[in-house]
C-alpha cells in the first residue's frame, strides 16, 4: 500500500480520547468534513462490534460494556494503523498497558502521534448518549463506562505526557457544542503548526463570510481556519512529489 503523505508534514497518527458521549464522533464528522475530507478513521467500539459479529466472546464484552482484553485490543489498534496511516483513531488507548503500548509501536515505527483528550462532565454524556439510543447506552452501562474511565484515563495521559517526543497533545472541553469544540482543536493544530510554512504563503483564499442560516461565528472561523490548513498541506504534498521525482 502507498504511503499517503504526513498531516502537516507532522504528524503520522491522530488519536482521539475521551468518554463516550462527550463528542468524539461529532470532532471526526467535522474534521471530514471542514478539513480532510478523505481521512482513514474508525473508532475501536466500530472495529469491536464489526469483530462481534464473528465473535461471541467480543459480542458478550461489547453488549455488557466490558473492556476487550488488552492483547487484542493492542492487535486490532496496530492492524489498523498500519493500514490506514496517516489516520485517526477514536478509543485508543483506554488504559495504562495500551498507552505503553502505543509508545512502544509509535516508536518502533518512527511515528509522531497527535493526541486529542476530549473532556466532557457525566450529565451532558449522559443527555447525549441516550439520545442517540443505542442498545449499549443504558444508565448502568453508562456509569460503568464513566467509571472505568476516571480510574484509567489519568494513567493514561501521564503515561504520554512523559513522551513529548513521540506526542503532541490536545485538551479539548467537549461540554460545549460541536463548532465551538471544533474551533478550539484547529486553533490548537495551527498553533502545533511550523511557522516556516506560513512566511512564503501565497495566493491562498482568506475570505472570511458567516453564511445566512448561521447564528454563530464559528461555523465561518472553522470553514478560514482550515483554508489555511488544506493551503498548507496541498503545498507540502506538492513540494514532496517534487522531491520524489528527482
């Protein structure tokens, strides 16, 4: 499989973190569509209830809000990154074990990870998840799920706190609205971004127009937000065919 070329120039990998229900899948909805309108994404609870099907064990664990052995999951996570670089990840790493191994794999692979930790309190997940009625949303799933996370996730991020030349990481709010938490992840990413690349900018698009159905700015700040970032990204896409071709 080819190679597509490094977000920014950057980045191999993008992982998504947070609880269910505090906005992960609405963040990679608009990544898609403001900014990487091809980005390879998936979510582990996705790549968990495809394997269900074929697994009865998995089928169990997924229906009952029980996390998949740590073996497996690492398995599963490393087959898609490795198809699907550079790409997102939603849920990985949940634990401590899966945050070392992660480390292990960005760095027997050379990769730079971005990593967005999305925060959101326990009533707004709750008011989301079970709007949206899935079968594994119930109150009880729910408070086991958010439980789980608050013992496990601050293992996690100390573990990649400690690896700043391997990550780069993102605190998001994700109580707020989609947009708004959208504005916030690309300001965060421009502020990521080389300042090299913007002194010899040219000819790119800075048109700035709140649309009429719009009762926000931010909708128009995202839409400017990522002109820059395709401008950015088609040149150096285009400066690395050059140097190919030689």
């Amino acid at each position: 499989m080819s190679r597509k070329p490094l977000l920014l120039e950057k980045w191999d990998f993008i992982v998504l973190l947070g609880e269910s229900g505090g906005g992960k899948g609405t963040l990679v909805q608009n990544i898609i569509k403001y900014w990487i309108s091809d980005l390879r994404s998936a979510s582990m609870g996705d790549i968990f209830r495809k394997r269900a099907a074929d697994d009865p064990e998995i089928k169990e664990l997924t229906e009952k809000g029980i996390l998949v052995d740590d073996d497996i999951t690492c398995a599963m996570f490393r087959e898609f990154a490795l198809q699907n670089a550079p790409g997102l990840i939603d849920g990985f790493p949940r634990n401590r074990a899966q945050a070392i191994d992660l480390i292990r794999f960005a760095k027997e692979n050379h990769w730079r990870v971005l990593v967005v930790d999305i925060t959101c309190g326990i009533e707004k997940i709750i008011e989301r998840l079970l709007a949206r009625k899935r079968a594994d949303d119930n109150l009880n799933i729910v408070y086991k799920r958010h439980t789980a996370h608050k013992e496990k996730h601050p293992a996690v991020m100390e573990e990649l706190r400690t690896r700043p030349d391997v990550f780069d990481i993102i605190t998001l709010d994700g109580n707020h609205n989609s947009e708004i938490v959208l504005t916030s992840f690309l300001m965060s990413v421009l502020r990521l971004v080389d300042m090299l690349y913007f002194y010899d900018m040219k000819n790119i698009d800075t048109t700035f127009k709140v649309q009429g159905d719009e009762t926000t700015i931010n909708p128009a700040i995202n839409r400017w937000v990522c002109g820059f970032l395709k401008s950015i990204q088609n040149k150096l896409d285009e400066q690395k065919k050059g140097g190919d071709s030689q």
